[in-house]
C-alpha cells in the first residue's frame, strides 16, 4: 500500500467536507437517515472491532479503519465516498471494501449501487445477481438477524456476530 498519508477516501478524512459537496451539496439535499448517522471519535474508530469498517488498511504499522458501516446513515456515506475514492486505491482493496460494503447494505435495507456491484462482484456477476434466488433471500434473513440482535442489546451486529445467529 502506497501512502495514503493526506488522502481523502472515507467522510472521517474529509475534514473541511469537499468530497461531501460534491455527493450533497447542501444541507437539505443529505437524507435525515445520514444526518443523524453516528459521528465516529477517533477513539471510537479504534475500540470498534475492524468489521464495523468496509476495509482495514495498515500503514508504517498503524491500522487505518475506513468505510463505517456501524449504521445505515454511515453506510450511506461510506458507498458514496467509495464511488468517488476508491480509485485512489489497489483494485484488490477495491474490491474487499466493495464487497463489505454491499453486505452492509443488506444489513440497512439500503439499495446496493449497481456501480459498487461491479466492483465487488465483476460486471458479469453483477449483472446476474438479481437472478440468483438465494441471493436476495439471505440479504433479507441478515436484515432480520441485525434487526433481532439490534432490539436486543441495542447496538450493531458486526458480521461475525451475525454468523454465529
């Protein structure tokens, strides 16, 4: 990984907010769901444990936890700062936050982008994944096993925990 030092991927690098014009460019234009997203501390990005985050980059020996997935409205963000970022990264780490981040969508109920499929799935099968019948039926028992596990102890599943449901 070349260094990322000063490079803007994810909302928590885009301190003055010019990539976040560029997605939403006033205030009335950001979805209430996303204004009232979490704000991530710093000290909470590093207690979080590395599956509240789409992709975990190390460099010089620090871990960098990007794309928040900790709830719909981080999300949100986070696909739309990958569609606009992720080529400042290798196509491998691309395609590892790209896939968890489609499966975040599924936690949320948040539509995928077609784009974000590609990148996670190749062309080809995104395009053939609405046709799958499994496909959707285990993004929507996910969504009932967050919702189930959220009622209960009021916070966010992480996948691991979802898989042990």
């Amino acid at each position: 990984m070349d260094k990322i030092s000063g490079i803007i991927l994810d909302v928590y690098d885009d301190l003055g907010g010019s990539v976040l014009k560029t997605i939403f460019p006033t205030a009335d234009a950001l979805p209430e769901f996303v204004k009232s997203a979490h704000a991530i501390s710093f000290d909470e990005r590093s207690a979080l444990p590395d599956d509240a985050f789409a992709l975990i980059l190390e460099q010089g020996g620090i871990e960098l936890k990007k794309f928040a997935t900790i709830d719909a409205g981080n999300t949100a963000l986070s696909v739309e700062y990958f569609l606009k970022t992720a080529h400042r990264l290798p196509v491998e780490a691309q395609k590892v936050a790209a896939q968890n981040l489609v499966a975040a969508c599924g936690w949320y109920d948040i539509e995928a982008p077609e784009e974000l499929q590609k990148v996670a799935f190749g062309v080809s099968t995104a395009i053939n994944l609405a046709s799958v019948p499994g496909s959707v039926g285990e993004v929507r028992s996910n969504q009932q096993k967050q919702r189930a596990f959220q009622s209960q102890t009021g916070t966010i599943a992480t996948p691991n925990q979802l898989a042990g449901m």
